[in-house]
C-alpha cells in the first residue's frame, strides 16, 4: 500500500479527468465525480464478491435517456483507499485512477464491460 494524501488523490483524479479527450469531456452532462474512501456495503454488493471495487458509476447511462435531463447529476465514485492498497507505486496509483475513472465515464457514455475491456479500461 503507497501514501497519498486525501488531497493529492483528488487531483491525481482531476488530472485524470482533465486528460480525456475534448469529445468525451463536451459529452459529459450532469454528472458528478467524488472521491471516497471506500464503497458503502450497498456498493460492494454489486460486483458479487468479485474483485475490489475501485469506482462505481451511478445514474442512468446517456444511452439510455428518453428525452429530458435529469433531476439530479449521475455520479461516479472513486474510491481511495482500495486503489491505494492494490497499488505498490505512485505511477501504479496515477495509472489505476485514470483506468477506474474512465472506466466509470465509458459506463456513463452507455458502454459495456465488454465495451470497456476492449478498450483497455476493464
């Protein structure tokens, strides 16, 4: 497990984000990032034991409106403490929050987990 502060995790994450491409980024509407701690039990249940939980996207994929925006932003949960523990490096860390973040944007954009594994992001 490495040591990177609160702080500094949260603009590893801004950095992350800010280097996606400018299509992804104008794609994104009402959607709110966080960084957590860890996921909630609620969100663990949702992988079924399955590996650690390194993000969650929640909301209703862009792919899946009908028409309107919605009420409240989707979010996308970045969890720290389980990327930090699965990681041995900084450069390790950096590389697994931007893999986890646009993991959870491809979600966003409507994509797969086998749409995403294609792509190098599952």
């Amino acid at each position: 497990m490495i040591n990177i502060t609160n702080r500094e995790f949260v603009r590893l994450v801004r950095r992350a984000y800010r280097a996606m491409p400018d299509h992804v980024l104008r794609a994104l509407d009402n959607v709110d990032v966080v960084v957590e701690e860890w996921p909630g039990p609620e969100d663990e249940e949702l992988i079924n034991g399955e590996g650690t939980l390194f993000g969650l996207y929640q909301g209703v994929p862009m792919t899946e409106r009908e028409g309107g925006d919605p009420m409240l932003p989707d979010r996308i949960a970045i969890y720290r403490q389980p990327i930090l523990r699965s990681c041995s490096s900084r450069t390790e860390a950096e590389h697994e929050i931007k893999v986890t973040l646009w993991h959870e944007i491809g979600h966003y954009l409507g994509m797969s987990e086998d749409d995403l594994h294609r792509l190098g992001y599952g």
